[in-house]
C-alpha cells in the first residue's frame, strides 16, 4: 500500500513539473510576443497585452506569434480589424 502511494506521489509530482514547465513556456512566448510587437512599432493596447499575457495555450500562442510579424495593429492578433476614420 505504502509503496503505490509512493509512486502516485511521485507521479503527482512530476505531472505538476511538466505542468509548470509548460505555464512558464507560455509566458516565455507572450511575453516575446509582446516584445516583437513593441520592437516592430506596433502599438499593444493595454487590453491586448492582458490578454496575450493571461493565454495559456501554446497553439495559440504560436499562431499569434505568425501574426505579430506581420500585423500593423496588435488588435489584428485577435481578428480585429481596425477602420480608417475620415
């Protein structure tokens, strides 16, 4: 008994390492996101940043990485188009 509560513990923990790792990965890549935009001159409104920074999903995050190369408005990341005023 002692011995697989042993090794669901262990189990436990690496899972949360794994888990932790790939939190820290995800922030990692908002963050560079953030930074390449900023790099660029592209402007990230406050709510763009928030919610760039609070994305967990890595897919997601590549994805939005593509499209910071190449937007002129970070809004443009979540399909935001921006109209001309005139």
């Amino acid at each position: 008994m002692e011995k697989t509560f042993l090794k669901g513990q262990e189990k436990g923990r690496a899972a949360g390492r794994e888990e932790g790792r790939e939190e820290g990965r995800a922030q990692e890549r908002a963050q560079l996101i953030v930074s390449l935009l900023e790099k660029r001159g592209v402007p990230v409104q406050s709510e763009h940043r928030e919610r760039i920074m609070s994305c967990t999903d890595l897919e997601t995050l590549g994805g939005w990485w593509d499209q910071a190369l190449i937007v002129e408005e970070s809004g443009e990341l979540f399909g935001e188009r921006h109209e001309p005023q005139g």
